[in-house]
C-alpha cells in the first residue's frame, strides 16, 4: 500500500497553493491588463517560493526498479525483427551506408584526385616505414595495398588513411629485435633471405595477425573506451620521446655509415659518434637537402591552402628527383647507397605462417603495446575527421575496421598497420568523402607493385631516411609541453616523465611508464578527492567555496564542507582527515577570536557524491560517534538517491536522525542555527534569572527567526519593483 500524506502536509501543501495562488492574483493585479506569459508565471512562482523558504524531506523510498531481464530480452528480440537486411549488411560491413547514398558524379571525382595524392605519399613513405621496422622496403607496399582495401571495406571513418606508420614501425623493430636477439652479422640484416631474417619477417607476419584478432576482439566486446585512461600528457610526452628514437636511429643513413641498432637515446649517440670517423659527406648533403626540401614544401602547404598540393606531393617529388639524379649521375657508384632489388609482383599468401608462435608471450606482449598504441592514434584522427564532416564514429566498430585491416593483411606479407596523422589530413585536405579514397590509394600502390618497383630500386637510402625524419618532426609535441608548463606543472611532469622514460629507458619501458603514470594518475585522483570548506555568499542563499569567494559568510560553531566525489574504500580515509581538519582549523580560530563559542555542528554537502560503499559508511559511522562524544553532530545535505538508499539499509540514516539530514544546504545551516540560538538564548535567560533580574520572567521567550520572511508590505515593494523592471 502507498503511504498517504499526513494530515500536516495536507495542510501545508494547501496552504502553499492558496499563497501561491494569492501572488499570482496580486502579481496579475500590480501588472494589470497587461499579458502574463507562461514564462512570466513562472518566474512569480519561483520568487513566491523564495520568499515562503520551505524546508522539504529526504525521500525514504525510492521508484527504482532494477533491470527487467525479460523486458530486456523482448527489447532485443524487437530489435533484431526490426532490422532490415540492409541494416544488418551495414552493421558488419561499413562500407555499405555510404555507398547507399554515394554520389558518383559529384563525389567520386573528389575520392579520385584524394586517393591519388595519398598514393603518392604513400609509396616512399611506406617504404621508408619498412625499413624503420627492420623488414625489406617492399614489406611497406604490401602493408599499403590489402590493410587499405580491407578497411576502405569494413574501416567505419571515409576520411582515414591507414597504413604504415613511424610509431607502429619503431615498436614492431623494438620488440622483434629484443625477442629475436641482435642480427649474427650486418650480412644477415641485410639479407632478406637468411635465416635471422625469414623468422623475424615471420614474426611480423604473426604480430599483424595477433594485432587483428585482439582489435576485432576489443571492438565485438565493445572495449573502445579503454584508450580513455591514456591521459594526453602521458600520450604527448610518449610521442614525442618516442619520434626523438625515430629520428635519431635514421642518422646512420644520413651520415652515411652502418651502426648497432638500439632504442635508447644514449646508446644511439654513442654508436653513431663511436664511428663519426667514416663520414660520408655525400650522404649527408643529399639527405640534409632531402629533409629541407620536405619540410619547405610542408610549410608552404601548411601555410598557404591554395597550394595544399604541395604538401602531399613533397614526398614523390624529392623520391623522382633523387631516383632521377642517381640514375643519371650514377651515385651509388660515387659511394651513395640505394635502397637495391624489390621484387616486382603481388605480395605471397602467408596465412601458412601464423602458427605456430615461438615465445608466445613475448609476442603477445609487443602486439598489445602496439594495439594500444595504433589504436590510440587512429581513434584521435578519426573522431576528429568524423566531427569536422558531421557524422557518427563508433570506437568499437573502428577497433573491428582496424582489426579487420591487419587481419586481411597478415594473409599477404603486411606488418601492423593503423591510421596515419599526416596520410589522413592530407586525404581530407585533398577533398575524401568515403572509402573510395582508399580504393584509389591501394589500387596505386599495385600499380607500383606491378610495374615501377625497378625504378624505386634506385632510390638513395638517405632519401628514405629524410622522409621518415621530416615525418617524425610533426610527432615532437614541444608546444603541449610549454603549454603543460603554463597551465598545469603536475601535468607537464607526467609529460616529463613520459618522454624522459621513452628517450634513455627504451620504447616497450617508455610505453609501460605511460600507461602506468596514467593509471597512477587515476587512482590519485581518485584517492584524494577535493573538498571545500563553503560560505554563503551575501544576498542569497548559495554556499559556496571560501577560498574563490573570500566574502562568503562562514557562521561560529558551524563548518560546511562539500566533498566533490564519490566516498569509497580508496578515498574514505582522506576524506576523513580533511574533514577533521578543517573542523580543528575551525576550532583554532574560535580560539584565536577568543570566542566562548564551540564546534556544534559539521554539515557535509553530499550532491556531488553519486555512490558510496560499505567502507565508506563503517567510517562515516565511526565519524558519528567519536564527533558525538565530543558534542559535535554531522548533518548531510542533498544525499542522492543512491546514497540516501545506503544510508537507510544500513541503519546510517537512524543512528545520525532523520532530522538531520537535509535536502539542501540551506535548511541544514537555517537548523543548525535555530538549533545554537535556543540554547544561547536558554544559557543567557538562565544567567539573567541567577544574576536576580527578575523584570522578565524566566523560559521560553519569542525570539525572531533567523532569516526574517517578507512582510506584506516588503512583499508588495518587491512585486513593484518587479513590475517597474519588467515594464
């Protein structure tokens, strides 16, 4: 049976309504003829109830019905029914919604001429890509020709371009070598067909199909989120730890001399000021002018939209000019190395390969740092492709696209592949409006493949190096630093850390302390929530922190104290502490004033926490009674349902009186207040009858209420004001 209102609150309730009913009638009368809108009406009733100050109770009971499986059950079956086989097609193959509502005549032009631009970036830069990771060039044009096509197929975003990557590279080349050990001889590095290189091309092959499988996992789990943990500062100062490693490791090709691969800043230096002494200057002066001439055409398409063309085509411009002059003046003769023979053709099915796994956790272990990593790049340029052109991205059915690309790639000689920040905004700067941008790209890079891989064999190694330098440069996030630096100092320590790991620890150790800090950073923020010790601020009746609003109005015996986050087992002794602080600083500055007056009461503003559990409630409890003893009362105001549910399951709400719990601030400190005036005023009467004074008679005497309620006369100055404001 429901609860019927008591007779009181009838009462109440009806005498609310008849005054209510009473301004509105004297409010439509002091306006006058004039038209009363809803909103008007409105506004008179929220000043009605200011003026009346109701105190309302924390409901005992709750309409809160848990989740109905069948309900739930129907709902889906409903679901699936409604579907059609068009929805269904479009659920597991992306592609389908827009090809639905493609435009050819006006859009496929569009896709053309992006597709075409990507694709001459694409082919020096995925080449160049390959050889960061250890593997042949031509590993590279594999990795660029069926991962495309598989996510222009099933990739949810129409502007991402997905391929090799500078980061992805570095990380397979890490973990490949501390698996693998270092090559027995530069001989066998070189040689694709040795046997230290067939099972580290193996191992590339199984890291691609691992990094599909866990992607198409995550996203059938719906694990896109976990990225969200990954702070920006820790993914900043990652990334830019880790593109210093990139560059550093390819000024072997520039300056021309063969040195000992390693991921660590400090190594890297020594080994290539170790040999400074085999200098070759020729190298040094085709890649140093290859770096400038990328990084002046980048500029200039950066700067100048009109000739944003000439971003994208900076890569195959320099490669043609370098391949040309090579040939002519045959510099590899003159002591310049070129990059040498890439077989012609269509990458080998390698599907063969994927089993078995020698050191399977070793493995695993490189294919989650680079699942993250891949996946945590992609997403960013993704989501804010997918913004910019006003269409919804789905992070989980991103992971199943990427998942899919490595997938389909692994059966034919790729590496790990994910979406690329420069290929992308170039795609979109190019005009892209779907996946058939990708089709375009990929259908170039076969061509290539098929026809050109014998002019590319020409092409210098210093060359291949400038283009990965020129696109690291981009990855060197000094601004956020300085930013970080400005803004937030403990964030630009995380950054610190984050890059400093990266640069002299390695990439892998780099990458755990990144996730690591951003845990870390989670838990602290978690286990030290904020607080505030609040005051009402002068002419109303909102309390807020004294340390923004210093004019705020703090009252003797009362401390009010907001805690900004949900109280459990991790946080509830330091919630615990700042609140006996502030209750002993409080007590200090009675004393300090040298006020007679003691703590009575401690008033927690509880709206902002959505949850508490049982360790927070033993504490809360052991609060009550140790602040009890010492004649201290805890009042709660605003308690959600939630918590107001906890507190009445386990007797909380009773042992610290339902009376005082409120429903707002305001009603507590009004209490409170009420409460320390009956019990000066008894103290000063009792003192009065004792002293002899017997002019007044000893008890209870009529004193005025703490915040006066407006007369009739102070409520129709108001409402003429008002009229006055309006008219």
């Amino acid at each position: 049976m429901e609860d019927k209102p008591s007779t009181d609150e009838t009462a109440s309730s009806s005498s609310t309504g008849e005054q209510e009913q009473s301004f509105l009638m004297s409010s439509s009368t002091s306006i006058g003829a004039q038209y009363v809108s809803v909103h008007r009406r409105s506004l008179i009733r929220i000043q009605s109830d200011g003026v009346q100050n109701m105190r309302h109770q924390v409901p005992e009971k709750f309409s809160r019905a848990g989740p109905d499986t069948k309900k739930i059950l129907h709902s889906y079956h409903d679901e699936l029914h409604k579907r059609s086989c068009g929805e269904w097609v479009g659920t597991f193959l992306p592609c389908y919604k827009w090809l639905k509502s493609y435009e050819w005549r006006s859009t496929l032009p569009k896709d053309i001429i992006a597709g075409c631009t990507v694709g001459a970036m694409i082919v020096p830069q995925s080449m160049s890509y390959a050889d960061l990771a250890g593997l042949p060039v031509q590993y590279g044009l594999y990795s660029a020709l069926v991962p495309v096509y598989a996510y222009a197929l099933f990739g949810s975003s129409r502007q991402l371009a997905v391929g090799p990557v500078a980061l992805i590279s570095l990380l397979l080349s890490t973990g490949l070598s501390h698996i693998l050990g270092a090559p027995p001889s530069e001989e066998a590095a070189a040689d694709p067909t040795s046997d230290y290189m067939k099972q580290y091309q193996t191992l590339a092959i199984q890291v691609s199909f691992l990094t599909g499988i866990l992607n198409i996992g995550m996203g059938l789990m719906r694990l896109g989120f976990v990225t969200i943990f990954l702070s920006h500062a820790v993914v900043s100062g990652f990334t830019t730890g880790a593109a210093v490693i990139i560059g550093t490791s390819q000024l072997k090709y520039i300056f021309g001399y063969s040195i000992e691969r390693s991921d660590v800043l400090h190594e890297i230096l020594h080994n290539i000021f170790a040999h400074i002494d085999e200098f070759n200057y020729k190298t040094f002066l085709m890649g140093t002018l290859s770096i400038i001439a990328l990084l002046g055409l980048k500029t200039v398409g950066k700067k100048y939209p009109k000739y944003n063309w000439v971003r994208a085509a900076g890569p195959l411009t320099v490669t043609a000019l370098t391949i040309l002059f090579t040939w002519v003046f045959d510099l590899e003769s003159k002591g310049i190395p070129i990059v040498g023979n890439i077989p012609s053709g269509f990458p080998s099915y390698t599907a063969n390969l994927w089993t078995p796994i020698e050191q399977p956790g070793k493995v695993l272990t490189v294919t989650i740092g680079i699942v993250v990593v891949g996946f945590m790049e992609s997403i960013a340029i993704a989501k804010q492709l997918a913004s910019k052109h006003k269409y919804e991205l789905d992070s989980s059915l991103e992971l199943v696209g990427l998942g899919m690309s490595n997938f389909m790639g692994s059966m034919f000689q790729s590496f790990p592949v994910t979406g690329s920040f420069s290929r992308s905004a170039v795609n979109n700067e190019s005009g892209a409006q779907s996946g058939v941008s990708g089709i375009v790209t990929a259908t170039i890079v076969a061509m290539v493949l098929l026809f050109l891989t014998p002019v590319f064999e020409k092409m210098p190694l210093c060359v291949l190096a400038s283009i990965v330098i020129s696109g690291v440069i981009g990855l060197l996030d000094y601004e956020e630093a300085i930013y970080l630096w400005k803004v937030h100092r403990f964030d630009f320590g995380v950054w610190f850390i984050a890059c400093v790991g990266t640069m002299f620890l390695g990439v892998e150790i780099g990458l755990a302390i990144a996730v690591v800090v951003s845990l870390l950073l989670v838990i602290y923020e978690s286990a030290y929530p904020h607080t505030a010790v609040l005051g009402r601020l002068p002419g109303t009746t909102i309390y807020r922190n004294v340390k923004q609003y210093p004019e705020a109005e703090r009252y003797e015996g009362i401390v009010m104290v907001r805690i900004d986050a949900p109280i459990y087992f991790a946080n509830t002794q330091n919630v615990r502490e700042k609140i006996q602080k502030y209750q002993l600083k409080a007590e200090q500055e009675l004393e300090e004033r040298g006020n007679e007056e003691t703590m009575r009461y401690i008033i927690l503003e509880m709206s902002p926490v959505s949850h508490v559990d049982t360790s927070a409630l033993h504490i809360l409890q052991d609060m009550l009674g140790n602040y009890k003893e010492r004649g201290i009362q805890l009042c709660f105001a605003n308690p959600s349902a939630g918590v107001m549910e906890r507190f009445i399951a386990s007797g909380f709400a009773d042992e610290v009186g339902r009376d005082h719990i409120f429903v707002a601030i305001q009603d507590a400190v009004n209490w409170c207040l009420t409460e320390m005036d009956t019990v000066a005023s008894s103290i000063h009467e009792e003192n009065r009858y004792s002293s002899g004074d017997e002019g007044e008679s000893r008890g209870n005497v009529e004193r005025p209420l703490l915040i006066p309620l407006m007369t009739d006369e102070s409520l129709s100055t108001s409402e003429s004001a008002f009229e006055r404001q309006s008219t």
